[in-house]
C-alpha cells in the first residue's frame, strides 16, 4: 500500500534491480500476501515454520524495537488493527490479512523462538506480528546497502516515507530531503 522512491548514484542499470529486491521482501513480510513469510508465521498455530534470513532480521528488529521502546512499539497488534478494519491493502482491496480466531495481541516477544541454524521461526499460539513501518525501513536500509555493495556510490530509498540515504547525493554532497509542513504558518530552515 505504499510507494517507493529510488535514487541511485553512481551507478547504471541499478532500477531493475531495485524494483526486483523490493518487491520479493514484500513478497517475503506483506501481511495481505497469504503466501508471505509473515503470512504463514501469523496463522502457523504455534508451530516452528521456516524463514528467510531476511525473515529473522526483521522479527529480531521487532523484537528489539518493542524491548527497547518498553513496548511503546507493539508489532503484535495486528488482531487489533484488522478489527478496527484495516484488513485490506489499501492498493489491492483483494488482498486481505486473514488470522485464526484465537489471534491476540497480549503475548510476550520473548516467547518467540528462532532458529538460525535452521532458520526457522515459532511464534507462540495466538500471537501475529505485523511489520509496518519497522518493515519498511527494515527494506529502506537492505536495499541502499545492497546497491552500494552493487557498485553505486550513493543510493536513498524512501518507501512510504520510512528513508535511508547512504553514500555520494547525486550533488556530491549531503542529502536533501524534503518534509511536508501543510499546516506551517511559517516556513522552515
């Protein structure tokens, strides 16, 4: 449901690319993609599934971003989210997040259990996570790195708004990005 906007310094024939990478992790972490690795963890009913490595980055900075912000980041709300009815993708109305009626969104993190030699995930019964925004920046941060691994000497990804800009700009300085302010009463510096 979100757009995605590339620069790329340094570098031909890197938007291919880019277009490929961003659509197989969401392919790999889109609640509203049945067969998505996030998809089948959500309604595996406790039982251990196995995951990308990409996968287990992304529930491990779920993780910590819940410890770290005290819970103030809850990646499990999603039960909540749908029942409020945010259920379908708002730019594939066909693409729905179906869970289990037992869902819920007040089991601890820490009883998730990974697997890396595996690479298997198991989250606990009942419990779903749903990336968000973490997802995206999680995507921002793999995709710039692996353009300048790529040969680009600068790369900004900004997916619906979560950036990450690394490298060269295409000024050969910093990076200029622009916020919206359509309530400012005055302009800002």
């Amino acid at each position: 449901g979100n757009t995605a906007d590339v620069t790329v310094v340094g570098a031909d024939q890197m938007m291919e690319f880019a277009r490929f990478r961003l659509q197989q992790l969401e392919q790999l972490w889109s609640r509203f993609i049945s067969t998505s690795e996030i998809s089948q963890l959500n309604n595996a009913a406790g039982k251990a599934t196995s995951v990308s490595p990409y996968t287990i980055q992304l529930i491990k900075y779920l993780i910590g971003a819940y410890e770290s912000t005290r819970g103030a980041f809850d990646p499990t709300l999603l039960p909540v989210i749908i029942n409020i009815g945010y259920a379908s993708s708002i730019c594939h109305p066909e693409r729905q997040s179906i869970l289990h009626n037992a869902s819920s969104w007040n089991i601890p993190l820490s009883e998730i259990r990974i697997d890396e030699e595996l690479q298997q995930v198991q989250l606990p019964a009942g419990l779903t996570l749903d990336p968000g925004g973490l997802g995206k920046g999680l995507a921002a941060d793999i995709l710039a790195t692996e353009l300048m691994d790529r040969g680009a000497t600068g790369a900004c990804v900004s997916i619906g708004g979560d950036i990450r800009c690394i490298g060269q700009s295409p000024q050969g300085d910093f990076w200029t990005i622009p916020i919206e302010t359509p309530n400012a009463t005055r302009e800002l510096n």
